[in-house]
C-alpha cells in the first residue's frame, strides 16, 4: 500500500508561503525571494508563466503540471511580498463569475 501524498490547495500554500516569509533567509528560498523585492518576484512569476505555456504547446502533460505548480508558488510569493490577501482575489473572482465573461469584460474601463 501507497502513501497518499498530501493535498495542497492554493489557500494552504499561500499559508506556508506566509510562514517561510518569516524565516531566515538562509534557510528559505522563499525568503530569500522576498528579500530580493516586488520587481525579482514579478519577474520569476513571468517566467514560470512562460515556461508553463511552452510545456503546454509541447503537449507535455508532466511538464505542464510542474510548472504550473512553479506558477502558483510564485503568485503566492507576489501576492505575499504586496500584502495582497487571498480574500481580495476570491471576491474579484466572484464579482467576475457572478456575470458571463464577455459581459465582464465589456464593464472595464476602457484605457
């Protein structure tokens, strides 16, 4: 019999990611991130948004989920390194779904 491997949820993760914040640099890549500011953070959510297309235009299902995996540790750590709580992007996310998305789109200011 298999252990079953531990379920991590995006809530969960952006709580580990605002644990290690708190660590030393030393002992946490995740620190050591934050350290390095908002612009480094941005850009390594920039590049494992595009690593995470590229597996996916290689159909290679494997690669896709570790970098998507990539992706959302690192929107944890930028949404962590701008105060952001998790809370504003769900109520955005239910604000968006309570309408169809062309809808949606069409209520945006135009700029």
């Amino acid at each position: 019999m298999s252990e079953s491997k531990p379920r991590v949820d995006f809530d969960a993760l952006a709580a580990i990611v605002a644990q290690r914040a708190g660590a030393d640099a030393g002992a946490s890549y995740t620190r050591s991130l934050i350290e390095k500011g908002v612009a480094k953070c941005a850009q390594k959510l920039g590049e494992e948004a595009v690593e995470t297309a590229l597996a996916a235009v290689a159909a290679d299902t494997k690669a896709v989920v570790s970098e998507a995996a990539d992706l959302l540790y690192h929107l944890a750590v930028l949404l962590q390194v701008r105060g952001v709580p998790l809370e504003d992007i769900y109520a955005e996310l239910g604000r968006r779904t309570a309408q169809s998305g062309l809808e949606e789109k069409a209520s945006r200011p135009k700029g």
